[in-house]
C-alpha cells in the first residue's frame, strides 16, 4: 500500500506527538540502523529499528532524518543510506516484517541540497504488537521504553470491529443497484432452494439478509450491491485491478483494467476478462480424455471471493490481479484474519473479518462456509496436477497469492480425476487425502498423518512396501502405468535378486569390492537387512560373488560366475536367477 508522501514545509509543522512523527538530526546526518554499536539496551532501542517497531505500535507514522526535533523543524542534511534506500527499505521489511515506504526529498531541489530522509511506518494489524530485541516498545517523548502492562494488554485483547455491518451515512435505497440485487436474490434463491426468495421485493430480501435495517443501508450493502458511484464515493478502495503481463520479469504491465462494479455484477466480468487470456493443457490417455485449464475458474473465482470478504477496508488499496501467460497472483490488503498463518491456513479456525459480508457471500453460494474456501483452492489446484498455491509472500500487512498454470504431472491428475469419479459426492476425497498423496508422489515415505494414510492404503490408493522398521509406501501401480514409467514402480517397490544384482554389480565393477555397509547403503530402505543378507548367499552361493573377511569387515568381490559365464549376466536380470538355475545353465 502506498502511503502519503509529505512534503519538507508540510515535515516542518509536524508536531511529534500529536503527527505521530519522529524528528531525527542524527550524529554526523546519520542514524544508527539496528543500535548494535551501543551497550546499554536503552541506548540501542534508539535506532531506525527501534522507531519503525514504536510507530508501528501507536498507529503508524513517519521518521524522518536529516531535521531537528525543535518546532518548526529545520533541515539539517543527511547521507544516510545515500544511494541504498532501497536496501534500507528491505532491510527494516526484512527484520522486523513492517514494510515501509522510504524515500528523500531536498530543501533545494535544483542543487540537490538539504537531503531529508523519510520513513514511512504503516499501523500495525489489530491485536497485534511489534518488539525490538523481545521488548514491546512506545515512545515516551525522546526516549523509547517497554510498553507498559496496562497499553499491552489492552492491544493483545482488541477485536475487529465488523466494517461491513456498519452504517454508511449518506447512503439511501436509491444508491443501490437493482441488477445486482436481482442477481443476489437470484443466486440465494438457488443456493437456498428457495425460488420464492426471487420475487420478494427489494427492501425485504436487503432487510431479510440484514443488509438494512430502515432506511440505514450497511457498507456491506454498498460493497455487494450499491451503484458503481456511491461506492467510488465511499469505498475506493474496494475496487479490483487486473494487470496483464506478457513475460514474469516485466514491471510494468501491458494492459490494465479496472472494476468498480457491486461485487455481484463485478465478480463475472473479473472472471470474464482473466478467461480471455486462459489457456489449457489437454490430457489424452485411453478412456482418460480432457482438459486442465491453466486458470481453474472455480479456484480464480474462490481467491477473489475471499479477497474481498477478508480484505481490511481501512487500508487505502485496492485488490490487485496479475496475470501472466502462465501465472496469476492476487494481492490484498490486510493480514490473514484472526488466528491464522501460512503454516495453518487449511487447519486453524478463522474469526471473518467482516462476517456480515462474509456471511450474505455465503448464504448467496459466492464463497465456502467458513474456513472451506482454502481447502477448496488446494484441493483443486493439485488435484490438477499442479504446484501448491503459495502464500509465502504474505504478511502482517498483505496476504499474497500466487498460483502456477503449469501442470508438472498429468498421470497424477488422471489418477485422482479418476478416483473422484468413481467415489459418490459425499465419499470424495478431500484436500488432506490429495494433500498425503501428493507427499507420497514427492518422495515423502510416511505421510504426516497416520489416519489418512491408512485409509487410503485401505482403499487401494496408496500401496505399503518394506518390513518391519523399513515401512514405506508409494503410489499404486495404476499410477506409474498413467505416468509411462513402470521403471520407477519396479524401483519403488520391494527388490528381487535381479534388482539387488543391478545396483551391486556396477558399484562392485567400479570399485573393485563393497562392504556390506556399501551394498546396505545404496539399496536403501527397499528391503530390509535380513532380506539383504539372504540376497548376497544366493548371489554367492551361485558365483556372482564372493566374500572375503567376517562380520563388520565382510567385503563382498565379483565372483567366478560372473567372469565365467559374462553373457548370461544381462539373461539373470531378466529372467532372474532361479529360473536359470532350473534350466541348468548355471
């Protein structure tokens, strides 16, 4: 979100307590960035990173360096961070996760002279508190102190007030939409199974849904049905941005559109025009046969729905869209609601920050109940055959999605599409079962969760190998028969002789020999030792190898089998050793 830049005469009558501001001459123009240089806590909390935190925690403000404190305030210079504010910028983002907005002005503009310094500090989220070196810090005229008891628990006790119940004064029944409320009518009429709900007038299904209350309309009202002018008036910030851009490393976009419609209207025309530039991958395979769109519309639509129901009002940006040929992130502003992380999205219960809205988006089959709508985005996307959605980007202050168009596996897309398929509606899998598989597929040998897993083993979905300590489990065959590599199922699966045969012998040939370590080492957990052990007697008992030494010393060489009889070596692979044995030929 970009703050409001200020201007040096308007910096000059800024009081510091009342303009939440914090005037800095700084030693020798400069100011120290993190303290380190100072031994006493108190004198090292008198630093950028001490005011950003203390800002932060009072609602936000500015720092400003290279002005004297006393009113009114005189430039006094300064070079800190000369050619590096953007460092300076990353860096406090990177330390403490506020992000700023810094940047300099000059008293003389022309001759580049009386260089000022300003940082500008967003408030922080509610509820939340910002601490320098584990200490809470306020400022208390020029000294930075530990938050007292009284102010910290006040803060860590704060609720959001729900915006979007609120009353928007000036708005009358006349600001509002009729189109948009027919299709509100129309889509809770089908979601409730109420098709009588479609013909009640405009003021009863606004007052049912409790979007008014007499003639007071609710800033949820204006944000999901209002005309597009009121909530230009009111709400600005509600609108969304799509950028399109031809390449990921462009900064600036190719084409830019705006929507300010009521959310019911904008909703299909934001879809709509990501549609246009959509693209698919098509999927062939026998009785298999469709196709993976680059941009699922139900998780698109999913992503901007909650985007729009989380979203913080109080901040002044907008809802912003980029698309590229092969990627769409959406960012919006305002932190994750109460209670949840990136590490907990799909599992930590959420308090909606603006539950009235959330609530008719509901009712009205926009959005998920509570809590679904991630759990959908997921299941979806990697039910696709496609990376995670990645939050990581996310903050205190953004939350930032970005999702990849690529399909980086298509047997595992055929393989879930068809047991999706073949499941009843409330049998289906959800996203924690394709989110064990998909750890499966990765390599990961014992999925997090014990119940998924043998509950998918006791459908047929994931198959369990190994004795004993040596548990693991794969995907089925079913599986690597769609993805065209059954050498990686005969490699995924317990080894036969002809498998132990095919890694020793290479090791043995390039080494000379192998200890027993070696030969346990490289097959890994595909057999466990005592299998290991009855594999290297046939394989000696029959020539290929031979043993010198005892116990931990045993060291295994290639044996008179092998140098006898070369050419039959690729035969044993393939037809495997017991049966050559039964022919005689060894």
């Amino acid at each position: 979100m970009a703050l409001k830049r200020f201007t040096i005469p308007e910096l000059q009558q800024m009081r510091e307590s009342e303009d939440h501001v914090e005037f800095k001459k700084g030693e020798c123009g400069n100011v120290s960035y993190n303290g380190g240089d100072k031994v006493k806590p108190k004198d090292r909390r008198k630093c950028i990173l001490g005011y950003v935190i203390a800002l932060c925690n009072e609602g936000g403000g500015r720092m400003v360096i290279g002005m004297h404190d006393g009113y009114p305030h005189k430039v006094t210079g300064t070079k800190q961070n000369e050619n590096s504010l953007g460092e300076l910028e990353s860096n406090i983002y990177r330390d403490t996760g506020i992000r700023p907005e810094v940047y300099e002005l000059f008293e003389d503009e022309v001759n580049r002279k009386g260089r000022v310094v300003v940082i500008e500090v967003p408030s922080r989220p509610i509820g939340k508190v910002y601490r320098f070196e584990d200490v809470a810090l306020m400022r208390i005229g020029e000294d930075l102190i530990p938050m007292d008891d009284k102010v910290l628990l006040s803060i860590l006790q704060e609720q959001e007030p729900d915006f979007s119940e609120q009353f928007c004064e000036d708005a009358t029944l006349d600001d509002l939409d009729p189109e948009a409320i027919k299709v509100m009518k129309k889509k809770y009429a089908k979601k409730q199974k109420n098709p009588s709900f479609e013909s009640l007038e405009d003021r009863q299904a606004l007052s049912d849904l409790h979007l008014i209350e007499g003639n007071k309309i609710t800033n949820a009202a204006v944000l999901l049905v209002g005309k597009e002018p009121l909530i230009n008036k009111h709400f600005p910030q509600a609108k969304v941005m799509l950028e399109y851009r031809n390449t990921e490393a462009q900064i600036h976009f190719d084409n830019r559109l705006q929507f300010g419609e009521p959310f019911f209207i904008l909703i299909d025309k934001l879809w709509d025009a990501i549609n246009m530039r959509n693209g698919s991958v098509p999927v062939r395979e026998d009785s298999y046969i469709f196709d993976i769109p680059f941009f699922n519309e139900d998780v698109i639509r999913e992503l901007i729905n909650n985007a729009f129901a989380h979203r913080d009002y109080r901040k002044n940006s907008e809802i912003v869209v980029k698309q590229y040929p092969a990627r769409l992130d959406v960012l919006n502003a305002g932190g994750f609601p109460s209670g949840v992380t990136v590490d907990t999205l799909l599992t930590a219960p959420s308090t909606p920050r603006n539950r009235l809205l959330a609530d008719v988006l509901s009712k009205t089959g926009i959005v998920e109940r509570s809590g679904q709508g991630i759990d959908k985005i997921f299941l979806l996307t990697l039910s696709e055959g496609k990376p995670k959605p990645d939050y990581s980007k996310s903050d205190d202050f953004t939350v930032v999605v970005k999702l990849l168009a690529t399909v980086k596996d298509k047997a595992f897309a055929m393989f879930v599409q068809g047991i999706q398929d073949s499941l009843p509606e409330d049998k289906k899998l959800n996203v924690f079962d394709v989110l064990a598989l998909c750890e499966i597929r990765d390599g990961q040998k014992k999925p997090s969760d014990k119940q998924i897993t043998h509950k998918l083993e006791q459908m047929g979905y994931i198959e369990k190998h190994g004795k004993t300590n040596a548990i693991y489990y794969i995907l089925p065959r079913h599986y690597y028969e769609l993805a065209g590599d059954m050498a990686a199922y005969s490699l995924a699966t317990d080894w036969d002789i002809n498998q132990v045969w095919a890694v020793i012998f290479p090791f043995i040939q390039k080494y000379g020999k192998a200890k027993r370590s070696d030969i346990i080492k490289i097959i890994g957990n595909h057999l466990s030792e005592k299998q290991i052990r009855r594999y290297l007697e046939v394989l000696k008992a029959n020539g290929f190898l031979k043993k010198e030494g005892q116990n931990r010393a045993t060291t295994y060489l290639l044996g008179e089998a092998y140098a006898a009889n070369n050419k039959l070596i690729s035969k044993a692979l393939a037809v495997g050793l017991q049966e050559l044995k039964e022919q005689g030929e060894i």
